[in-house]
C-alpha cells in the first residue's frame, strides 16, 4: 500500500488529488490528532512522532511513505531516509512534499518573489528557501510563520470572523518583508483548506499555490521512474484510515478535508 502521514487531517486534501489521479492504488492514511499540532514542537520531538506513524505505517503494509505533512518533511524527513531507513527498513521508502513543491515554483512567478506560509518549525528549518535557491538562485523566498491557523482549522471553527483578522495579519507580516512578492506557496497542507479564504485577502495578481496537485503529479512521475516500487503495490483501490485520537470533531473534519465521508479507525502508537 501507498502511506500518507501528516500531524492531523491536511494530509488529506494531498491524498485526495492523488486518489484522483491514480486512483488504481491502495492506500492508508495516519493521522496523529492526538499529538497535532507538530509546528510549534522542537525538532526532535517532530522527528520522533514522525517516525513512530512512520512505523505504524510500515506494520500496517505500507511500502512507500510519503509525508504529507511540511513539518515532518522540514524537520524528519532527512535523518529518516538517512539513518533509520537504511537501517531498519532498506526495502522501503519515505518521501517528503518540501522538494516537490520546491522544484515547481519557478513556473508561479514573474517578480521571483515568492513567500511561503507555514508552521513554525517549517519556518526555522529554512527548508523552503533552501530548495527553492538549488534549484533556482535568482528566487527571493519570503517566510511567514502562522501558528494559530492548524489549531484554529483542527477545531473546526474555519468559518469564523476572527480566522479572517488573523490570516490578514499573517499576510500583512508577509507583505512587509517584501511588496513584490507575486506567489504564496500554501506550506502547511492544513492551508489547503482554507485556500479560499486565503484569496479573498490577497490582491488578484497573487497566485497561491496549494500542493495537493503537484504532489500527486509527483508522485505519478516517480512512480513511472521507479518501477521496481509500482510492481510491489496492490492495485485494489483499498482505502484505510487511521487516528490517534477520534471523536464526532474528528469524524466531521475529515469528511470537510476529503470531500466525502470515510471511516476512521483509531490506532494506538504504544
Ligand atoms: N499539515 C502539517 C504541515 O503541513 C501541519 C503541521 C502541524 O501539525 O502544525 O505542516
């Protein structure tokens, strides 16, 4: 099966444009809503949650991860790939969705000013401009971190006033640093959700970037250049859900991030 893994339910608007496109696969989706929000947390801590859905994962069939979720891709992905998967795992794989995006942005923008929104730890990590910059030297990335957004749309309140002051705050800090910013990478899949709100704030000419089509487009690309992966997934259109913590909240949300309603099964890490 095809892992997807993020903190909370973003990972599902990411699983939700694959599905779209290759819809043949199976795939399992974790969810540690007991232990969102990752952003504000210090890097060790996001590693090691990271790496323990990473293992549930794993037990539960997966052969091919992919971290839907900039936090963990920021702040876990590498030393995963690097240390434990060589040594735990040789036969599986992890992805990250900083890279993918990174490697698309140059397409967005005219100015070669481009911000990104993310959590706190993203932010800190500077994974961001890092990728974007090998690839691109002449890109200015501007960052602004946002955390009250994840714990506002993880409590379901998305459709109060006060997400609009704040997503204006955000925007204005991120204006401040730079007015010819003319592309915002949505840098937290939890963004994805409120992409529309988003708009509403930002001037016309402003494109804003959302990764769940580029991630699945990625993920079609890679599979096509890694054939000895695609030859190991079962092609029966099984689709299973897991949380660290349910509740009616829960259920509801991930009907809001995926678009239709899905049974979610509660698993424990210990
Ligand atoms: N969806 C995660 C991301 O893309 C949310 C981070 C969090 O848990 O704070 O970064």
């Amino acid at each position: 099966m095809i892992g997807f893994f993020d903190s909370g339910l973003g990972g599902l608007t990411i699983l939700k444009e694959v599905i779209k496109i290759l819809p043949q696969y199976s795939y399992i989706y974790f969810s540690d809503n007991a232990r969102t929000p990752y952003g504000s947390r210090n890097q060790e801590t996001i590693y090691q949650f990271t790496l323990q859905g990473v293992k549930k994962l794993f037990e539960k069939d997966a052969n091919l991860v992919i971290l839907a979720c900039n936090t963990s891709s920021s702040s876990a992905l590498r030393k995963i790939q690097q240390e434990f998967l060589p040594k735990h795992y040789p036969n599986k794989n992890v992805l990250g969705i900083i890279i993918p995006t990174a490697e698309e942005i140059g397409k967005f923008t005219s100015s070669q000013d481009v911000g990104i929104l993310a959590t706190e730890a993203t932010v800190n990590s500077s994974s961001y401009p890092k990728e974007i910059n090998k690839i691109n030297s002449e890109i200015k990335v501007f960052q602004q971190a946002c955390p009250l957004l994840v714990p506002i749309i993880e409590s379901g309140k998305i459709n109060e006033n006060d997400l609009d002051v704040i997503i204006k705050k955000y925007l204005n800090e991120l204006f401040q640093k730079s007015r010819k910013i003319d592309t915002i990478i949505l840098g937290c899949t939890h963004y994805a959700i409120i992409e529309d709100k988003i708009k509403k704030c930002l001037p016309k000419n402003v494109k804003v970037v959302s990764q769940g089509v580029i991630i699945a487009q990625k993920l079609k690309d890679y599979l096509v250049q890694h054939p000895e992966i695609e030859k190991t997934f079962v092609k029966d259109s099984k689709k299973l859900f897991f949380t660290t913590e349910n509740s009616e909240r829960i259920k509801y949300l991930t009907q809001l991030f995926y678009g239709e309603p899905i049974k979610i099964d509660l698993v424990n890490l210990i």
